[in-house]
C-alpha cells in the first residue's frame, strides 16, 4: 500500500472520528442530562426509602399478630405463605421498577459525560419488558429484597409456630448420661 493509500484511509477514518465530536460545549443539553439523571436517582431514593417503610410495616403487623395470637391454636398452617407471597409479589416489582430508574439513571449521567467530551449525543433507549421470571432473578440479586423476604418469612414462621404454643427457641435434647 502506498503512502498516499494510507494517509487517505486514516483520513477516513480521522472525518469519522471528527464527525462525531461536537464543535462547542452545549450547556442546556448538559443541564437537561443531569436534570433527567437528578430525577431518576431521586425515584430510586423515594421507592427505597418506601419500599423499607412497607416492610417494616408488614413485620411490625406479623409480629403484633404473632404476640396477640401467642397460645392460642387458631392460625392454620396454610396461613403462613400468604404475607410471604403478598410481601415477595410487591418486593419483585419494587425491584424492577428500582433497576429501571438505575438504568436511567445511568444512561443520562452517559448522555451528559458525551455533552462534556463533546460527543454527539445518542437518543437513550428505554429498557425493555422484562418477564416475571426475569423480574424475579432481579429481586433475587437485590440484597435488600432477600433480607426483606427473609424477615418476613421467619415471622409468618414465628407467628404458626407461637400461635400453636411452641416455646420461644429452639427445643434442644439433652442426653442425661446413664
């Protein structure tokens, strides 16, 4: 190849990389970005903030349960998966809808990193539908989902286990030696 053949391609390839450098720095595209990202992340920090203030709530009314219907023998055992799986169906959309705002979130702090390098900028795409079962994978990656579950699980299990007048811990055998 010659030298002319090559200064021609990395000319090419100089107007490609120029095409997509903005000439001047745009502010209002800057602000706009941030404003958006700004949004995204304060949602995120509201539904989590909510998402604790229900799940407190629904620990705080299994236990007042569990404390009121102590002895007393009349909570069946079918009754156990029911704040389970109310409290799981509500924690695995809270999840998606976090991971959608992150997502955003993310993409208009992008979008605003391309406006200071001066790079044209590219329409975000919206993320796509997930499914159940992708929503439930997601719910089960989030740390603070599993440990809301999990305490909600222990106290429906408190609550039967109580109710029916199982002691408070566990019952230990202990061998007397002959």
């Amino acid at each position: 190849m010659s030298k002319q053949e090559a200064s021609q391609g990395s000319g090419a390839q100089k107007s490609d990389a120029q095409s997509n450098h903005i000439q001047r720095f745009d502010k209002s595209s800057f602000d706009a970005c941030m404003k958006q990202a700004s949004f995204f992340a304060s949602r995120f920090d509201q539904r989590r903030q909510f998402e604790w203030k229900i799940s407190f709530g629904v620990w705080t009314l299994l236990a007042l349960a569990t404390a009121s219907l102590a002895g007393k023998n009349n909570v069946p055992i079918w009754f156990i998966p029911i704040p389970c799986l109310l409290h799981g169906r509500w924690l695995i959309e809270v999840c998606d809808k976090n991971d959608f705002e992150k997502t955003m979130f993310k993409r208009y702090r992008d979008q605003a990193d391309r406006v200071l390098r001066r790079i044209k900028l590219s329409v975000p795409a919206l993320p796509g539908k997930r499914t159940f079962f992708q929503r439930l994978r997601l719910a089960c990656a989030d740390w603070s989902a599993q440990f809301s579950f999990c305490c909600t699980v222990v106290l429906a299990a408190a609550l039967y286990w109580l109710n029916h007048g199982h002691p408070i811990g566990l019952t230990i055998a202990v061998c007397k030696p002959q």
